[in-house]
C-alpha cells in the first residue's frame, strides 16, 4: 500500500526547529482545551442529578457513540 502524497521527511532530513516548536505548542493547545472541556462537563454532569441519572441510563448508547465517533474521525 503506497500513499502518493506521504508528508514524512526522506531519511536523514530534520524538520525546522521552529516549526517543530509551533506543532507541538499547537498539540498541547488543544490536548489543554481537551481538558478543560472534560473538567466542565464533568462538574455539570456531577452538579446536575437529572444529568447524571440520563448518563447512567443511557451508559451503553454513549459508549458505543463514543466508540463510532473515534472510528468517524479515523477515517479522516
């Protein structure tokens, strides 16, 4: 299996530190939002019984949703 527009870098080749830097700023970014995210609905769901309740009645559902939303964005 070939893909025709691979983006790695030929053997013996380093990236820009520069650019470097920026990518892995820009992925702790997101993995830091990722978490603040996770921590506010996490306090909603925990402050909120009706919340609460509808997740545990409903846990099957979300973990197969979560599941087909990781496949979703595999695909790409």
């Amino acid at each position: 299996m070939s893909f025709p527009m691979s983006s790695t870098a030929p053997a013996g080749t380093r990236p820009d530190p520069v650019v470097a830097a920026a990518l892995l700023s820009h992925a702790f970014l997101w993995m830091f939002s990722g978490l603040l995210v996770t921590a506010g609905v996490a306090f909603v769901v925990q402050a909120n019984a009706q919340v609460m309740r509808t997740a545990m009645d409903n846990l099957l559902p979300i973990f197969f949703g979560q599941l087909a939303m990781v496949w979703a964005i595999g695909l790409g």
